[in-house]
C-alpha cells in the first residue's frame, strides 16, 4: 500500500457513503481521513485539522455543498475541493467548478476516476501550500527589511510579531520611547492579511483632548458649532485595515469608554449621530507607561486594559540588549549614508567602545540620530567621538575610561586626568552653553581655577557657545 502525507476530508449526509467511500480510498492509500455529516460538522474539523482535499457532497440538508465551498475559498485557499454528486447532472457539476472546485464525481463512485481524480487534487494541494509557504516567507523578509536585532530578548518579540500578526488580535506595544513601537506596529500591518488595506496611526497626545473624539470617531453635521458637514472618523478611515492608537496611556475616562465599545461591539458612534456604524479594524495600542499604576490610581479603566492587552509585546530598553548595537550601527550607517548621499564611513573603536557603556536612555532613536550626525560631520571615513558631540555618559555620570597599561604611571594618570577633565568640564559647560562663570558655581570651584583648566587640558569653550 501507499503511505500519503495528504489528509482527506469527506462530508456526505450519508453515512454509509462516507463509510464507503472511506473504505474505499483505505484500500489503495495509507492516509489520514476525516469524515463529516454536515457542512457544520466539515466545518469544525478544519478550525483543528490540516486538511489537503476535501470530498464534498452537493445536496445535503442545512448547508448545502456549495456553500461549504464558498466557506472553503474564503477561508483555506490552498485546500481542493472535490464535489460529488449523485446525478451526474452536468449543469450542477459546471456550476461547481465555477464555483472554484477542482473537480467533480458521480455516485456511484467508479474507482479508477475517483483515484485519478484524487491524485491529480493532492499534486495540486502539495504544489499550491508550498507556493503559499514561500509567499510568506518572501512576505516575512520584506516586512523585516528595515527591522533589525540579533538579541535574545528581540528574536522573541519577532517570533511573536509573525504569530500575532496574520490574526486580527489586539496588540499592546510597551517599551520606552525609541525602542521601536512604531516600527513593529507598522511590521505587524505588513505582514497581515490586512497589508494591502489602510495602516492609520494616531499619536494621541500630539492631537487636542477636545478633537480626538471626533477625530477617531467622526461627527455628524450640526454635531456641535464648527460642524458643518459630517466627517469620517478615523476609525472609519482604517475600515478593513489597522489602526495604531499610539501612546494611549493618557487619553480621558470618557474616551477610554468609547474605545472599549469598539473593542467590544466593533462598532462606532460619530458625535451627534443617533446611529452606530459597523467597522472592520484592527487595533494595535502603544504605551511607555505603566498602565498597572494608572490603574491602581483609577486614571486608566481595567477593563480597557485587558481589552487592549490581549497579546502584549514588551520591547526591551537598547541598554538590555547591546549586542543588538553593532547591527544597528550598521543598519543606520548604509541606510544614510544612502539617503544623505555620503560616502559609506565606520564608526572608530573608541566610539564603538563607548557605545557599549553608554546607557541610552533614547534607545535606537539617540542611536540613529548619533550615527547621522557622524555621517554628515565626521571629517573622513572614520565616524570619533568628537565628531558626534559623543561623551560615552549619560546624564546620571555613567563613565568608563581606558586605561593605557603600556604607559609610565605619570602619563597614564595625564591621560585618564585629560580624560576626566574633557567630560567634566565640557558636560558643564554644555549645561550653561559655555558660561564659565555659571559652570563654575555649579560644580563649587572658583572661576579662576576652572579657567586654570580649561587652558591646561585645551578646552575648546568657544565649541559650547551658540
Ligand atoms: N529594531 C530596529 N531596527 C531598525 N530600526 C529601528 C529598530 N527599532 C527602532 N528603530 C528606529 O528607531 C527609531 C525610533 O523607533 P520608533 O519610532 O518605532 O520608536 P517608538 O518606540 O515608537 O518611540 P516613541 O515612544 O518615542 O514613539 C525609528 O527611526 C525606527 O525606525
Ligand atoms: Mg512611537
């Protein structure tokens, strides 16, 4: 006997066909076979099962067989549908393959056709899942292109972006700001079935407190003053697409009511209409706050929250994942050396150095604006700290130097001391924009002695001053 990958589906309203028809393919083929009583019945067994091709009676009662196939087009492409009928009836048989079926029999069944036929659907089936599967991977590539990470910690918010992004689930991003949100939001869109409709992003507090209710929800004309006709909302605007509600964590108790409506109900209400208008949306919502905090305050409702926390992704601050910095850098570097049309640089090891110790309290953005600045003022190939205005510290003093062990202790201590003293001073002086007097109230010395310094370590003051 013959071993098959395939598994087979057969839906007749008659069970002793099915028993037949079952026994019959069992005796030539080693494969696994499902059979159904109804459309229904068919119907659950795909939501569990692969199914390769399907057997699948015209005339049953409740949901007849063409409409079964029709549930099949819509919502399994790759598998083949095989429709029996028991007439012979030449215009019914037509009318399926219209209807997208592969291929029609007639009962009683005549062998050599029935395994002709079969065959020919799971060459058909293999072909056509193995043309979806590179689709897809294709489509996966080209939605990562401008997504990059190597960490841990960002392989698993990809592998739950790709799960996550061909159903409609609502997505909750989290992080800090510059790690991305909008990136991934925008990665989740692409790789949906939704890609090829609308992707409407609402930052909400860029927008009034007052206007964002009519902007997300729409207005009927007369709705209040200025409403002289009526307007889409932009739930309206993302019918059959996705909407990225970012930074939501703000937003007013009576806003968060409506959205938990459309959550629920998917359903809308413009302002000053009586009537709820039906949308097709996909919501993904951002936030960098702790909305478990909000809530325990009562500034965030709880059960908007679960709504919007279906599937939540935590993207990781840049200062947990650096080995994450040298693709990124990367990234960046060819991404604008090409937009700005400059020459490709690098970054010097002793910037590369300090990115590692550096804390990124402005996660990728800082990194990118660095590496743009580095493009456009470094003096030759080669992107050095001074170039970029980079100090390697944060603002809460986070500092490492290197130590040159080669050197006698007299100049290994000057080096570190010069060292000490560019950052110190320079930071202070970014702080007072060159103001030597103020800097040096705010670190408690007298102006002559910062002087003395500046002079002696060959700060250049006039680099401060704007
Ligand atoms: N993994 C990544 N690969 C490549 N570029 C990235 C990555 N993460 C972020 N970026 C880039 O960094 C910048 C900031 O990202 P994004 O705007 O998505 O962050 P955000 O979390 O939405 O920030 P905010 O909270 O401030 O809105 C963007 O230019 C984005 O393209
Ligand atoms: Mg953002």
């Amino acid at each position: 006997m013959e071993h098959n990958d395939s598994t087979i589906l057969i839906v007749d309203d008659e069970p002793d066909f099915l028993r037949l028809l079952k026994r019959l393919i069992q005796s030539e083929l080693e494969c696994e076979i499902f059979t159904a009583l109804s459309g229904y019945e068919a119907i659950e067994i795909l939501k569990d099962h692969h199914i390769d091709v399907a057997f699948v009676d015209i005339k049953m009662p409740g949901m007849d067989g063409f409409e079964f196939l029709d549930y099949v087009r819509e919502n399994y492409p790759w598998l083949t549908v095989i429709m029996i009928t028991a007439y012979g009836c030449i215009e019914v048989a037509v009318k399926a393959i219209k209807k997208g079926a592969y291929d029609f029999i007639t009962k009683p069944v005549e062998q050599d056709v029935f395994f002709l036929s079969l065959k020919k659907a799971m060459e058909r089936t293999k072909l056509l899942s193995e043309n979806l599967r590179l689709r897809r991977s294709v489509q996966v590539q080209e939605a990562f292109k401008n997504v990059v990470g190597r960490s841990v910690a960002m392989q698993k918010v990809f592998e739950i972006v790709k799960m996550v992004a061909p159903t409609d689930m609502t997505v909750l991003l989290r992080g800090e700001s510059g790690t991305g949100k909008d990136l991934i939001a925008r990665t989740i869109h692409e790789l949906s079935t939704r890609k090829d409709g609308p992707y409407v992003a609402v930052n909400c507090p860029t927008v009034p407190e007052q206007i964002l209710e009519s902007e997300l929800f729409g207005y009927k004309k007369g709705a209040f003053t200025h409403a002289t006709s009526n307007k889409k909302g932009l739930f309206q605007e993302a019918n059959g697409g996705t909407i990225f509600l970012d930074e939501i964590g703000d937003i007013q108790p009576s806003l968060q009511t409506k959205l938990l409506r459309v959550l629920q109900e998917k359903e809308i209400k413009p302002l000053g209409d009586t009537k709820t208008v039906k949308v097709d949306v996909r919501v993904i919502a951002s936030t960098n706050q702790n909305l478990e905090e909000k809530m325990r305050q009562g500034s965030f409702r709880e059960d908007l929250f679960y709504r919007l926390n279906v599937v939540p992704i935590e993207i990781p601050p840049l200062r947990q994942r650096k080995e994450d910095i040298p693709l990124l850098v990367e990234h960046f570097l060819e991404k604008y050396s090409r937009e700005l049309n400059k020459t490709r640089k690098r970054v010097s090891p002793e910037l590369m150095e300090m990115f590692f110790h550096y804390d990124w309290k402005g996660n990728v953005r800082e990194l990118e604006n660095v590496i743009v600045r580095g493009i456009l003022f470094a003096i030759d190939e080669e992107i050095q700290p001074q170039h970029v205005g980079f100090h390697g510290k944060s603002e809460n003093g986070v500092w490492c130097t290197k130590v040159d062990f080669s050197l006698p202790y007299r100049d290994a201590k000057e080096e570190v001391l010069k060292e000490f003293h560019h950052r110190f001073i320079g930071n202070l002086l970014e702080r007072t924009s060159g103001n030597i007097s103020q800097a040096a109230r705010l670190c408690g010395i007298e102006r002559q002695a910062l002087q003395h310094l500046i002079k002696r370590y060959k700060i250049d003051v006039n680099a401060y001053r704007n």
